[in-house]
C-alpha cells in the first residue's frame, strides 16, 4: 500500500507493508465498510494503519482513533497527510465518552479483565449501530496456544505496552449483543497460526439476531 511510505522508519514501513498485505482482517473490515456512510471510531488504533488503509481502499468517512500508546498516537498523526477527518488521540478505550456510529476493535479485548471487556462491550451494544470486533479466542485449541506465544513475546519486547493478555471466549463477545443485533462470525486465520476470528455485529431492524 502507497501509504506505507507515510510512516518514518524503515522498520515501520516495512511492518505496515506486510501487515496490510497479509493480514485478512483489514480487507474485511473494508468489506463491511465499503458502502457504509457512518463515522468509525477505531479502539486501539496503534500507529493508524488500518484508518489509513481504508482512505487509500476509497472510505471517505470521518475515522477517529484512540490508543493507550501516546508514541503510536504520535507517529499516526504524522502519517495522516493533512486529512481533517482522520483524528487520532491518546486514551483509555475503557473510559470513552462518545462513540461513532461504528467501532472497531482489533486485537483490544484481550488486553482488559473480564470485567472491563462486558463492560465495554455492553456500552457497545447499548450505543453503536455496527461493532466489528477481531480477537484470538481462549478455546484451549494449538491455535490459542501460538497467539498466547507470540502475544506474549510481543509484550516481552515492548512493543505492547499492556498489563495482561486475557484472551475471551466466544460466549462473551457475543452475549451483550444478543437479541438486537445480526451476527457474522468467521475464522481470520489467512496464512497465520494465530486464533483470531472476525466478528461484525449489525444492529437488527427486525430486533432479532441471527448466527
């Protein structure tokens, strides 16, 4: 992606390069997005890659995106190429006051207790429109175990600056949007060992989920 180029060190263009190329997630989330008019708000937004993927995929929408890491903030508002909507701010996603129509989160709910994942899930359930969620699932599988590995090298390395790994079980993502909500779910593998599945909740009309 052109974008890449954006970003101030080799080691960064590079990683955003391959990231965009082979992670499954961004072309779905487009997918979901490409004909939708709503703002997103992006949970976790790191260093913006997936904001910016979607300008240079044709999303025209506003993007707002907070992360905990106030480096990753930094280097994401020096890639944004004077685009007025695409805003980035350093933050708690546990402590958000207002959320876009839609929200994404990427690889988030595993970095918060169980507590705080319903929580935020609930909040999500009770105001956005369309929640587009990918997260490796704790369900004991070899799949689990590999992202459990690399989560934690990651961590070790400091690249994630978080307090845990809490990886959930599929039972309590879906819960909080039962009932009000449509549902697709689907394995994220690509050509990745990790458990990761995308999960894309549409508030329902008809007050009725399906699975």
């Amino acid at each position: 992606m052109r974008f890449a180029s954006r970003y101030p060190t080799l080691f960064l263009r590079a990683y955003v390069h391959v990231k965009t190329a082979t992670d499954p997630a961004y072309e779905a989330v487009f997918e979901v997005l490409r004909d939708s008019s709503e703002s997103v708000l992006d949970l976790g937004c790191g260093i913006g890659a997936l904001a910016l993927y979607l300008r240079e995929r044709g999303c025209s929408v506003p993007i707002s995106g907070i992360d905990q890491d106030r480096r990753k903030v930094e280097i994401a508002r020096a890639a944004v190429d004077g685009d007025q909507e695409l805003c980035f701010a350093a933050g708690d996603v546990r402590a958000v006051g207002d959320f876009a129509p839609t929200v994404i989160l990427l690889d988030v709910l595993h970095y918060l207790t169980d507590a705080e994942q319903a929580a935020l899930l609930s909040q999500l359930a009770a105001r956005a429109t369309t929640v587009i969620i990918r997260d490796g699932l704790r369900d004991g599988t070899w799949r689990y175990r590999a992202t459990f590995a690399q989560e934690s090298l990651a961590r070790a390395a400091g690249w994630l600056r978080v307090e845990r790994l809490n990886f959930p079980p599929r039972e309590s993502i879906e819960a909080p949007f039962r009932g009000t909500f449509d549902l697709d779910v689907r394995p994220m593998f690509g050509r990745m060992p990790f458990n990761n599945y995308l999960f894309v909740f549409r508030r329902s009309s008809s007050g009725t989920t399906k699975a």
